[in-house]
C-alpha cells in the first residue's frame, strides 16, 4: 500500500526556498547552543568522539528527529514546524537546540513568555500550583493536591511532590530533557528512596540535581553535588558518621562508602584486588564520609516535624545552626588532630583535604579515570535512554567516546543522539511505564491551557503509578527505578495500561473539560481542537487518511513503518465513523478478523479506502472524541511500548 504523505520535509523544498528559509532557522537557536557551528549542508559533519559515526544529511530526517525527542526528552513538546527545522540542518546544529540544560528550552517546549516559571525547581512549582496567586494555571479544585503539607496536618505531602513532578514532564516551558536527566540521575543513576530520606530531602536532591545541570555537564561535578547532598548522607546513614577527635576512633557505617563507587562510579572492585579493595579502599572512604552532620532549619515549610528541617546543602565546617544546635563537621572529621590537612589511600591514590567535601572533590576525578568506571558508565547512559542490548564492539565504541568526551554528560548524549549507532536498526528498547504514559500525554496536550485545564487524576502519575512505577520510590531503592524491560516482563504493567485506554477512554480523547481560573470566578468551558495542529491539506481539509498518519507519526514516531494495512483500517475506521472496523463491516460479526491481504485487495480494500477519503470537519466535538479512540487505539499497539532505531 503506497504510504500518503501528510507534511513533507524540508530537504524536498526546492534549493532556493531552503536558502530563504534557513536564516530563520538561525535565528531561532538560542545563544550559545550553536556554539558557532552552523556548517551548511554540504560540509561534511565534525568528527564525533571515540570513532562514533554521525548520520549522513539523507539519513537524518523528520523520523530521525522525533527518534531523538523520544528517547532522551519525553518526546518533547515542539511543533512540527520545529521538527521540520531541526531535521533541515546538519544533525550536529540541530542537536544542540534540541537537547540541553538550559532552564527554559522554547524549542523544544515552547511556552507563552512568563509561563516557564518554578520549571527548574519543584518546589517553586508546588508552591505556586498549590497556591491562590492570580498566575496560578492550575483548577482551583486541584491546587491543595499540590500542597506542600497534607491538609490540616504540619508534615509534608509526598502526593504533592508525585503530582508535580508528572506534571511538570508535560508542562509547556519546562525543558523534558534537563528533567528527564535529572530523573535518571536521582532515581536510576544515584538513586534514593522517599521513605529513606523523606519528602523535603529528596525534592531538594532533585531540585539541587536540576540546578548543577543548569551550572554544568560535567560528570565528576554532578556525582560530587550527589555525594556531598544532605539527602544521600540521611538516606544511607553516615550523617552521624564520625571520628572521636580525642582518641581518633570511628563511629558509624561503611554503607555508602561501598555504594559510592558502586551507584555513582559503576566501580564494583572486580579489577582490585578483594582484600585491599574491602579492606582499603571502602574502609578508607567510610573514614573519608565523616563530618557530614546536617543542619536544620526550624519549621522549615511550616512543617512542625523535625524530619522536614533537614538541609541538603552540608556547611562542612564547626558551626551553629539555625536551631541552635553545635555542628562539629571540622572536628568530627578523620584525622583532625593531625592539622588542616590529611591523607587517606583510597583506589591507590593519596586523597587529602582538610574536610570531607575535600577530599570528595579530590576523589571524584580518581573514581571516574578509574577503568571499571570507564567502562560502566557509558553502558548505563545508553541503556537508560536509548539502547537495551548493547553489543562488545558498540561498547568499546561508547567507552571510547566517554573518555574523549572528557566525561562531559552533554558532549556524550549529543555525540551519541545523532551516531549511526543509535539510529541503527539493531537498536531496541523496551519503555518504562514513566517514559511511555508521559511521551503520550506530551503528544495528547496540545497547548498550556489544555495541560492544566485536565484535572490532576487524569494526569500521567496515576497511570504511572497503576502500572507499577512512581517517581522518587525506585522499585529496586538504590539501585533504581522501574526499567523499559521491568515494565516488558510484567503483565500486570500491560493489562492496567489496556484497561485504562478500554475503561477510561475520555482521558485522552474527551471533548470538553470544565476548570476555573480564579476560586470565585464561573466556570469555564474548554473544548479540545485537533484542527489547530493537525496540518490540513493543501485544499484546505482534513482527510482521514492523512490525519491518521500523521497521529501514527506523533505518537509511534517510526515514520509510518508499522503502520501496517489492519492498523491503518482500524484508525480510518474509528475517525470516519467511531466505530470498529469489523463493525463498518458487518454490525453483526463484530468478531471477525481480516488479514492484511484482504485488507489490501478486494472488497476490504474498497471500504477501507472510502474511510481513509472521509473529510473531518473541525472543532466539531464528535470529531474530537473520534480522534481520541484513534488515539486510545494507537497507544495500546506493541510499538508504543517499545521503540527501534531507523537507519538500515
């Protein structure tokens, strides 16, 4: 069956009408994020660190753009326009737009000018969401879900923190890739539970995660903003750890001097020798983690449990803190009878400094340069965003290009974000039940006002949380959260994920919601469009056919590969009509199957065709609760729940 193409791409415009458009295209890169390489086309691609290979300017498209979107930003929020950008330019100018750190990526979530504020910080985000501020988008009805402490009670809200970080994954303004880097990092790569560190800790871990990302992509950086975090040293205990001053004898636990190497470095000492590596080196990292006694500030949040006073920011010095109590981190710390400055062997090597936060400083570059680190790390990355299974030769590759790259976490992500080796066809992963419900509500939302015109149970969390993941409690506590391939192998995952799209169908598809902006204000009514961004054609209207194709495009983005002649029946069918194909049909064997050859050739053929030429006519609500059965049809096939590279 010879695909209908609803958009084409940029690179079939004539030549001269890519030259007139491409200044915009320029104009349209935010500072510094081309870093002043904006090669045209016909200038062969940079070289890419460790012998990675970038995809040629045939290879990268529209397809390969939405592949990246998927894989490392929740699908992100940009428009097609900006995808046809993106796929027009060498992939090494486009990626630096489309993947970043900066707080506020208007390219790839774009957002009215204001509307991007607290996206950096959860807990802005709580406290305006849950508040009565005039600028606050959220339903009144919703906004005490988002409290900061359950209601009428002075201790904080872990649902509060659940809700705003799903909906903050498909808020307009907020940059899906720094978040969804920031969730691999607190809840797969350094993870900690919620019942481990509590509510006000463990957003602080992500807040302080957000804001080091922001600062810099330097991994050494970021896995010592890990290490030295108040919420890590409660969560595994040795915040009390200490050495006596007077006789020079430990206090404590060697818990995360083991997971250090173990969680932040990949170092699992199977290249060391066991009995230094136990016996030296961890025990020589449980007297370096001491001193790391953490302050409190009191009612902090206005919460009256001491628990939430805890700061994750450690003054490692001999101090007081606001509660009044008498902070010996200097004192408490090894060897402090011996000067300023002192030495432990750790991994080998001499680590001094005069406080913990030295000598972590100084132990990070070491951990990192070690090779079981070398070779971990990478692995973890891909496997996490793009790739499951992970030949020996395309490890050495990635190893490779980790050390190059100077463990420099944007210089890797985009080196291997537009490499041949994760757009080839060999390249397959399983989606985790976080990544999968918010790409699709990230394709479902259409605009800010929809986003929080939804009511907050109607959201991704919920269906998250039904199918087994919820952000911040990592099923495995500290070594991770729900994985693509957890979510594969539960049937539980894929029977509630068929149940909602089959039970609650008006999730994805409803018509209309109601919300108020202000608590004393009348209600409102939205009404849903598809017909503001599903693109016409050039008569003007909306074929069947092609919006099919381009809702398989939005949602599977696989460029219409798998969308096979009985899929294609089934959409045709549900947006020309509501109902089945089987039931077009015949009404009265509403069980029959038909195969793709029927399909094709034959009576079938005819029906399906007279489908795919129905004109929609929109914003007519039937038409909308129609494209939401489509898109209850398209969220539930196979390709939804996993993805696969492009490159042949």
């Amino acid at each position: 069956m010879q695909k209908s193409r609803v958009t084409k791409s940029w690179k079939s415009l004539p030549f001269i009408v890519i030259l007139l458009m491409l200044p915009a295209a320029v104009v349209l890169a935010q500072p510094g994020e081309r870093g002043g390489d904006f090669p045209p086309p016909w200038i062969p691609v940079p070289t890419l660190p460790g012998g990675l290979q970038a995809v040629s300017a045939e290879q990268w498209d529209e397809a390969s753009v939405r592949r990246v979107l998927q894989a490392f930003a929740f699908g992100g929020r940009a428009s097609d326009m900006q995808i046809a950008i993106w796929a027009s330019l060498p992939p090494k100018a486009a990626i630096g737009q489309m993947l970043n750190f900066r707080p506020a990526n208007q390219q790839l979530s774009p957002a009215e000018p204001g509307n991007t504020r607290g996206c950096t910080s959860l807990t802005e985000l709580q406290t305006l969401w849950s508040s009565d501020e005039p600028g606050n988008p959220v339903r009144v009805f919703d906004r005490p879900f988002y409290s900061l402490k359950y209601e009428n009670q002075m201790q904080l809200s872990p649902l509060g923190l659940f809700l705003v970080w799903g909906r903050a994954m498909h808020t307009p303004g907020c940059n899906q890739f720094l978040h969804k880097m920031a969730f691999y990092l607190t809840n797969y790569h350094a993870s900690i539970h919620i019942q481990n560190a509590g509510v006000a800790l463990i957003r602080d871990y992500y807040d302080d995660t957000v804001k080091a990302l922001t600062s810099g992509s330097n991994f050494v950086d970021l896995m010592y903003q890990a290490a030295s975090n108040g919420a890590v040293a409660l969560a595994y205990g040795h915040m009390t750890n200490y050495v006596d001053p007077r006789d020079g004898v430990f206090y404590g636990n060697d818990d995360f001097a083991r997971e250090y190497f173990q969680l932040l470095f990949g170092i699992e000492g199977t290249t060391e020798d066991a009995e230094y590596h136990e016996n030296v080196t961890i025990e020589n990292n449980a007297l370096l983690l001491t001193g790391m006694f953490l302050d409190m500030e009191p009612n902090r949040f206005e919460s009256e449990s001491r628990f939430d006073w805890f700061l994750s920011g450690i003054d490692f010095s001999d101090h007081v803190d606001a509660t009044g109590r008498q902070i010996y981190n200097r004192s408490a710390h090894f060897d402090f009878r011996k000067g300023a400055v002192s030495c432990l062997e750790i991994l080998h090597r001499q680590i001094c400094g005069a406080t913990a936060a030295d000598k972590l400083q100084a132990l990070g570059p070491v951990a990192a340069a070690h090779p079981e680190s070398q070779a971990s790390i990478p692995l973890k990355l891909v496997r996490f965003f793009g790739d499951t299974v992970i030949s020996e030769e395309e490890a050495t590759v990635l190893r490779a290009a980790w050390a190059e790259s100077g463990y420099d976490l944007l210089e890797f992500i985009h080196a291997y974000a537009i490499s041949t080796h994760f757009h080839s066809a060999d390249t397959f992963k399983y989606w985790s039940a976080f990544e999968r419900n918010i790409m699709i509500y990230n394709a479902n939302i259409l605009d800010g006002q929809e986003s929080f015109a939804r009511p907050f149970f109607t959201g991704p969390t919920l269906r998250m949380f039904e199918q087994g993941a919820l952000p911040f409690a990592p099923i495995r506590d500290v070594f991770g959260g729900q994985t693509g391939n957890d979510a594969a192998n539960d049937r539980y995952v894929f029977k509630n994920a068929w149940g909602a799209n089959v039970n609650n169908p008006a999730v994805l598809g409803a018509a209309q919601e109601i919300y108020l902006l202000e608590p004393d204000g009348p209600p409102q009514q939205w009404q849903k469009n598809w017909g503001l961004v599903i693109p016409s054609n050039i008569q003007g209207e909306y074929v069947v056919g092609e919006v099919a194709e381009w809702l398989w495009n939005r949602f599977i983005a696989d460029d219409g590969v798998n969308f096979d002649p009985i899929a294609r029946a089934q959409v045709h069918s549900l947006l020309a009509t509501g109902f089945d194909f089987a039931a077009v049909v015949d009404r009265y064997n509403l069980d029959a199957t038909f195969t793709s050859a029927e399909i094709l050739d034959g009576p079938l053929a005819e029906v399906n065709a007279e489908l795919a030429s129905v004109r929609m006519k929109f914003p007519d609500p039937a038409e909308q609760e129609r494209v939401g059965m489509a898109i209850n049809f398209i969220t539930m096939m196979p390709y939804v729940f996993a993805t696969a590279g492009g490159v042949e």
